[in-house]
C-alpha cells in the first residue's frame, strides 16, 4: 500500500491532452514536489469527451486518451518516480447520449428482459400507460409525427443487425417486432414463383425462403421484452444473436434474400409528403422499448433517473452488487497492480446508498490485499461500526460531497474526506471585507433595481426546479406517497394535489443537500433533525395547506410506521424516503449552483461551489475552528481552491474580493461604466437587454478575469462565452430549455461593444491595476494556506501560475506545461539567493512566476517533513485584523504560516505590497521563543514571544517561518 498521498495535481484527460501528454508532464510535476498524479476520468466516454464523466463503458479505457500501452507507460512512469495516482471515477451515472454504450443498447433492444435492464433506475410501470415497459427518450427535435413524416427517421440493416437512425443517432431495433417486416420480405421473394397449390413444395425448392420464414418463426418464439425471468431473459440474449447470425448468413448467401429484406426496409421507412406510408414503420416503432419524444417533454415524463437534468447521463443502480461488480473490475485491477493508488469519487450524494458503495469499496480493496479469512470477518465487523479517523483504510478514498453551513460529513463513511470544496469555502471568505456588507447591497441593490434576499432567491429558484427540469421526479415521488397514502385508513383522504405540494415545498425548504438513511432504518446524526428544520419551514411557508399533510410526510421520512404496518408498507415507505433522498441533491444542485449562484450577484466571488453567498465573508476565529476540526475528524482530506467544478479559478475569486475592500470607489466606478454601457444596451421584449443584475454579473466578472497583462486578444470572445451561459443558467431571461435568442443576441452584442470601447478598456483597465497587486497577495495568502493548512493539498492543472479562468469549458484551457517547467528551473537556478529572488519575481508578478515559486517552495517543504504535515498539532496565533497566521509543531519541530488580509485597506492604498512599515507595531505570537528562518526569503528572525510583522513581511507579502 502506497504511504499517504502528500499533494495531489489534477490533469484534465482528454483527446487533446492524452496519456502520452501527461506522462511528458511528469518531470516537471516530480520536480515541483508533486506526489500524486490526480487524474480525471479516463475509462471510455462518449466520443468528443473533454470532461470523461459521460462514461459509456467501466470495462474498457477511452481510446481518444491512449490505447493500453499508453496508459502502462503513463502509469509505469508515475510509479518510476515514487508517485501516486489517483483517479475520478463515476459511481453514479452513464452516457447514453452516444451509440456506444453498450448496456444501455441492449436496454433499449430488449426493454425489461434485457440482462442489463435493472442495471439502470428505470420505472418500467410510470403513471402514463402508455409508457409501460418502455423508456422514454427524449431526443427529437420535434414532435414525433413530424419528425417521422418528414423520414427523418430511418430504417438499416447490417448484417442480421436493424438500427433506427436519427442523424448521428443509432438504436436497436427489437428482433422480434420485425416480424412484419420479415414477412413483407418472404412476400416478395414467394412472389418469384407461380403459387404452389402446396407451400410446403414451394419451401422445398426454394431453401432461401425457407431458411427466411425458419427466422420468421423463431422471432415468434423468442421470450416477449416484457419477461423478466432469469431464464427468459437469458434465452432471449442467446436466441436472438443466434437469429441475428442466421439472418446475417442468409442475406450474405443469397442476392435475392438480401434484395428482398432491403426492399421491405425501404417501404418501411416511408415517403416524404405521403404520410400513410409512415403507418409501417410507425407500427414498428410502437413495438421498440422504448418511445421517441419531443426533447421538451423531458422534464415532464422521462422514467429513467438522470444526473441532474441531463438526459444524456443515465443514473446506474450502484447497490446492487452485480452492477458494482461489472463497473469495478478494471478499477480494481489497476489498483491490485498498484496503478492506480487512491480514488476520487463523483457526485456520491446521487447514489441509493453511499455508506453502502463506500463499505464495497474498502472491503472490496481489502480482499485484495488480505488472503485469511479470519482477517477479512474482523475487517467487517470494524466495517459495520463507528468508522474514526484512527481506523486504517485499505484504500484512498476521498468522496465529492458539498457541506452546507455548519454540516458534517458523516462520521461512518469509510473515506479520507471530501474533495475540498468546504475548505475552499473557508479560506475564500477570509479576503471578504465583513464591514462592507451594508455597502455593497445597497450599491448592487440600487444597480440592478431590485431586493434580493439570498434565501428566499434559493427557496424559489428550488421550486422553480421541481416546476421545470426536475418535474418528472417530483411526479414519481408524489405517485409513490399517494400509493403509501392509501394503504392506510388515516391517510388515504390525502389528495395527489396535497401530497405533491407537502413533497416540493418540503424539498425546497432542505437545508442541505440530502440526508442518509439507510435500508436498514440506520442515519446519520442530524439528519432527523435535518427533516424537521425542512418540515417546519415548509409549513411556515404554507400556511393555507393543512399541516397534518407534512407531518404524514414526516412520518414516512422518519420511518415512523403505522400500527399494524405491514412488512410491504414498511418496504414501501423505506424505498420512498431512499429516493426522496435521491431528489433532494439534484434539486439544491440545480437550484443554488446552477441558478441562484448566476442571479444573487452582491459579490460573485462568493457564488462559488460549497460556499453560501449569504455568508459575507470568513472571520479568522471561523478559520481556525474549521481547520481544527478538519485535523480532529478527516485529517486527509482534500484541500482546493479551484477544481474542474469551480465557477471561478481561484486568483479570478481573489481578484473580486478586493472589491469588499473599496465599496465606494466601486460605486464610483459603476456610475461609469452605466454612462458608458447607455449606448450599448438593446431593446428585447420592451426592456433593457442585458438587465442591470446581468450587467452588473458582467463587470465583476470582467475585472476579476482581466488579463493581467492587458492583452486582449481573445478576451471578448471568452466573456461573451461566460455571459451565454451565466444568463440560461440563471433562468430569468433565458434558459438552456427556453431560450431567448434575441436575448442572448443581445448580451453578446452587449459584450463585444463594451470590449472594444477605448472608455471601457481604460476604465477597467484602471481598476484592474489599482486592485492587481492587493488580488495576487490574495492569490499567494490563499496559496501558501492551501499548502501547509491541516488536509492533503491539490493543485488544478496551471493554477500554479495565475489562474483567472472562468466556468468550464474555460477552465479546461490548454496547459503550456513547456513554459511551466522553463519558469521553474529558472526559479530553481536562482534559488540560492532567495531574497534578491522574491525582489525580482515581485517586480514582474503578473507572469505568475511569484505564484509558482510560493507553491514549489511549499511543496518542497512538505516533501522534507511529511510527518509534520500529517501528523502535525495545529495552533491558531492571533496576529490582528490584517494577518491569517498559524504553527504546525509534530515532535520538535515548528513551521509557521503567516500572510496579509485586506491589504488593500492596510496599506490604505498608498504602496502595491502591504510590506515593511504599514505594519507598525503588530506582532506575531510565537509558540516557541527562538530563531525562525523565512524558508520563502531565507531571512532569520528572532524572538521571544513574537515576531514584528513589519519584519516578517519586510520584503515579502507571505511567510513562511521554520523554527532552527
């Protein structure tokens, strides 16, 4: 078993950069102090992936990435160097959008009795009769009539294979409901012959159409798609190959068999402008497993659940064993070869039942390594208990799991922590000024015209879900307790109306994303109490809907059951509250991330993944208890600042920030970028296009991405992308579903104008040198905190220069790693003379140079003293308003981390760095008296109880102090 990982860098994997792409990397990650490569998904996706989440295959590697011997070299390479490597993984859901997924096609071809049919969450028996035994796909760009009669769809054969086409799109069709289509062809070839007073004799000398109807009748005998038995759906699977292998040998043997069955396909696939000879293949479709629709129905009707609301992820049913066991195999291969080391695990909050995958997992990673079954009964029982920090874990481990305010990740989950994004929240707030809260929601307030209260925006914004994209699983959910409901005579007068409304507002009013009752009756700690807050205020917000509704609600939540319940009314109400689980995490997903963090715009740099944008800011007694408890209960989780997720890189939020530090030159500014945008507005609909809360999105996002540099190139084109998506993920103007296309016109106009105006240019451009040096000081505070803050640090791929990326896909830009390694060993080649360094890297910040040279440092420390880090005591110090500062001590040893805050404000503006002399006469407390090396300046200071921060940061905004 690889020791602890120490520092992770995450690489995007993806046709564009491939395994041999990062192995050509690896020098220089091992030679900035890297330990594990920490790698994006890279088992098949659908071809074009840039991201891998949308899988198609666990059994297979993506081949756009690298063939096998690729990733051998890329793995042999990381183990060459002592590295460690982990990989993203999706427990939770499939592409299907593709051709290539191979169980979702046997789906489709086969309905229920396909082998892979409960692989999938699929409700075969939804509300609408129409849509029994089938799946609703929801893939036309129109209603189905007219996609049909304009022969958009069409039949095709290969070999003994028939496809229904739809462009790009291809999908099985059922052996057995050719059969009318296979009779019109044995028709036509009977009609080569005078008609026999005997068919037997016409057979006899006709062995092609005999051997043709011989298929006919088999597909007659195959197992219906409805049959769910074992043994049918086995003989099903079996037969129809063999039908399809008859069918495929017959037509390559005989011209005439082969030119019948094609005519009959060609009749069947219809006439533009004759509608009735669509009745065929129509009829044919009718017989699939599944229903073609309209894209827009979605949301309404679909029957399979989904990531989120994207139709194209189809969500798998990781409790049952047989689908962790088929979705596994390669993964723990990798890791019983010791290629891959620890693994990063996707939106787990979507599983049925993640303490359960998580238990799979250890127990599956420890078999691997543990032969005595003696071992293996003592594990589990372990494995069944209270799991604590103490407990050794057979496998790395760390779960994508976003903590609400005050939350806890759960105490049994047999994992190494979360992916960072509570620790990314913490430190985020620390450069949010508390004090110009007031300020700054009166300014945003006068700006875009209108109040906004950030909770209740979420409340509506999460109902507005459950009333648009999300409404299909409200509706299951809702058929679900109406039918629990009337198993009983106390609740049975419960309309669907009533319960539907209980369900939603009860959902909205969630105060976190889910909570994690088990099959078995067992859940974590809070989350009765979780249940309750929900209930509670959704009454409270309901007045006019009787409250014994909710309280029924509460009940089958809490699994309070009825007297005399019996054993399936007790089932019923345990799968019910399981997948009300499974609702309430999309739903605040899509309701904060992707719609409130896009329309609550005071300070953006707040609106960020894990973060509450109500909360103004982090103060640093906040800071502390949160590291102190990240070292007590999850020592090794993951600590970020910007992740493939994040709306903002991380130097984009710290650039932004500084705005909390200026509200009135903010204001000011404003008032002149209103005089300028007068003209470059437009008229939609009878109102101002973009509206003011865009716009004002719009600037901060303008200035907190503005190349430092100043070089423009390219610049627009990346804002007018961002603002595209910001407004149809805000859902007020415009949506993905709904889109407004002069709106959207309007806002890209609106951003091309605004970016060539020279006022504008000069404007921002103004603003963004006063704020620059006070938004890097940021950037390295949080960087250097990142490094040597209680957790296992990971870097995004290029965030160890400047990272002002934006959301995806802008933060998937190329890397130029080239450039990377020169800046490194240049900084190592003056590393000698650390002072005349850091004088100079200051001087020319804006290349990022000075960022890169905080994180190799850091990492090298990490590298000599890994115990200090993992096992490290962690003391707050209490350096004043303007100072973030804290010891690590293990055994002796003491390593001290201090940086500015509010530098802009400290240092009243007047000079770029807060350094020397704006500190005047703060101290820092000291743990331990004695002598203290700047690893970051090589300067050495001394002290009995403090330091003089005036010195510390004398020539140098962080530090970074060692004890001799």
């Amino acid at each position: 078993m690889k020791d602890l990982p120490l520092a992770s860098y995450r690489l995007q994997l993806h046709a564009g950069f491939t395994f041999k792409d990062a192995q050509a990397a690896l020098p220089y990650l091992e030679r900035l102090g890297v330990r594990d490569v920490y790698t994006s998904p890279y088992l098949q996706a659908e071809q074009g992936s840039t991201h891998g989440y949308n899988l198609v295959s666990h059994t297979h590697l993506n081949p756009e990435i690298g063939s096998e011997q690729d990733y051998l070299a890329f793995t042999d390479a990381i183990r060459s160097r002592g590295m460690g490597h982990i990989l993203d993984i999706v427990p939770n859901h499939m592409g299907i959008g593709g051709n290539d997924n191979a169980w979702w096609q046997d789906v489709l071809e086969n309905g229920p009795s396909s082998l892979y049919a409960d692989f999938f969450d699929i409700d075969w028996d939804p509300a609408r009769p129409g849509l029994r035994g089938k799946v609703l796909l929801p893939i036309l760009g129109d209603q189905y009539g007219q996609v049909l009669e304009r022969g958009e769809l069409q039949l095709s054969r290969e070999g003994g294979q028939f496809w229904l086409n739809y462009y790009q799109r291809r999908l099985p069709i059922s052996p057995d409901s050719l059969i009318p289509l296979l009779e019109r062809a044995a028709s036509d070839l009977a009609a080569r012959h005078p008609e026999p007073e005997n068919p037997a004799e016409l057979e006899a000398q006709d062995p092609e159409l005999a051997e043709l109807r011989s298929i006919i009748t088999a597909l007659s005998y195959l197992p219906k798609a409805g049959s769910t038995e074992p043994e049918a759906r086995l003989e099903r699977a079996r037969e129809k190959e063999v039908v399809k292998r008859r069918l495929e040998v017959l037509c390559s043997a005989s011209n005439a068999a082969c030119a019948a069955v094609d005519r009959a396909t060609v009749r069947f696939n219809g006439t533009p402008g004759d509608p009735g000879s669509f009745d065929d293949l129509d009829a044919l479709l009718r017989e699939q497993s599944y229903r073609l629709a309209f894209w827009r129905v979605a949301t309404e009707e679909i029957n399979y659940r989904r990531f989120f609301d994207i139709n194209d992820l189809a969500a798998i049913r990781m409790e049952d064993q047989r689908v962790f066991d088929a979705s596994h195999t390669l993964v723990l291969r990798y890791l019983e070869e010791g290629r891959i080391s620890g693994l990063r695990l996707d939106h787990t909050d979507g599983l049925y039942e993640p303490l359960g995958y998580f238990r799979k997992l250890q127990r599956a990673r420890f078999a691997q390594l543990h032969a005595d079954e003696d071992e293996r009964a003592a594990f589990e029982e372990r494995l069944q208990s209270e799991w604590v920090p103490q407990l050794p874990r057979p496998l790395y481990v760390w779960a994508e799991k976003i903590l609400e305010t005050g939350e806890q990740l759960p105490k049994r989950w047999p994992i190494h922590g979360t992916t960072g994004y509570d620790f990314l929240a913490l430190v985020n707030g620390l450069w949010v000024d508390p004090r110009a809260e007031r300020s700054l929601g009166a300014t945003y307030q006068r700006f875009a015209g209108e109040r906004m209260n950030y909770p209740d925006l979420l409340l509506a914004n999460k109902r507005l879900i459950m009333r648009t994209s999300l409404s299909s699983e409200v509706t299951v959910l809702a058929r679900a307790l109406e039918r629990i409901a009337e198993s009983n005579r106390r609740s049975r007068d419960f309309t669907l109306a009533s319960l539907t409304t209980a369900i939603v507002e009860t959902i909205a009013a969630f105060p976190v994303y889910r909570t994690y009752l088990r099959e078995d009756g067992s859940r974590e700690e809070n989350d009765d109490r979780y249940i309750l807050e929900a209930i509670s205020r959704a009454k409270r917000e309901n007045p006019s809907l009787s409250s014994r509704v909710f309280d029924f609600l509460a009940d089958v939540l809490l699994l309070h059951y009825p007297d005399n319940a019996s054993e399936q009314q007790r089932a019923e109400m345990v799968r019910f509250a399981l997948k009300f689980q499974q609702v309430t995490s999309p739903v605040m997903a899509k309701g904060a991330e992707d719609t409130s963090f896009y329309t609550y715009n005071r300070l953006v740099s707040l609106n960020e993944v894990g973060s509450d944008p109500a909360h103004f800011g982090t103060s640093v007694a906040e800071f502390h208890a949160g590291n102190l408890e990240r070292l007590r209960a999850w020592p090794h989780s993951m600590t970020a600042l910007s992740t493939h997720d994040t709306k903002r890189g991380e130097d984009t939020r710290a650039r932004i920030s500084v705005l909390s530090e200026m509200p009135q030159e903010w204001r000011a500014t404003l008032t002149a970028l209103g005089r300028i945008a007068r003209a470059k507005r437009s008229e939609v609909d009878g109102r101002e296009a973009p509206s003011r809360n865009d716009e004002y999105l719009f600037y901060q996002t303008a200035l907190g991405a503005w190349p430092l540099d100043g070089n423009l190139e390219g610049y627009a084109e990346r804002l007018q992308a961002y603002m595209d998506k910001a407004t149809r993920e805000a859902k007020v103007h415009t949506s993905w579903t709904n889109p407004n296309p002069a709106y959207d016109a309007a806002v890209k106009r609106f951003v091309e104008r605004m970016l060539r105006d020279r006022r504008f240019q000069k404007t921002m451009g103004e603003l963004s040198d006063r704020i620059s040096t006070y938004g890097a000081v940021n950037g390295l505070a949080q960087t250097l905190i990142k490094f040597t803050a209680p957790g296992m640090p990971d870097t995004y791929q290029g965030s160890e220069l400047w990272n002002q990326s934006l959301v995806d896909p802008d933060n998937r830009r190329p890397v130029d790693y080239a450039l990377h390694a020169r800046y490194l060993e240049e900084i190592e080649s003056r590393s000698e003379r650390p002072l005349e360094l850091v004088g100079e890297l200051l001087e020319n910040y804006r290349d990022g140079r000075v960022k890169l040279y905080v994180t190799w440092k850091a990492l090298q420390q990490r590298n000599r003293d890994p115990q200090l880090f993992v096992h490290g005591a962690y003391v707050g110090l209490e350096a004043g308003e303007h100072a973030v500062a804290f010891a690590r001590q293990h055994e002796g040893r003491t390593l001290i981390t201090a940086v500015p805050r509010f530098s802009l404000r400290l240092t009243e503006g007047q000079q770029p760095w807060p350094l020397g002399g704006v500190w005047g006469n703060t101290r820092l407390p000291l743990t331990e008296a004695g002598r203290y090396r700047n690893l970051l300046t090589g300067e050495v200071l001394e002290g009995e109880s403090s330091l003089d921060l005036a010195e510390v940061f004398a020539h140098f905004p962080v530090a970074l102090l060692e004890r001799l």
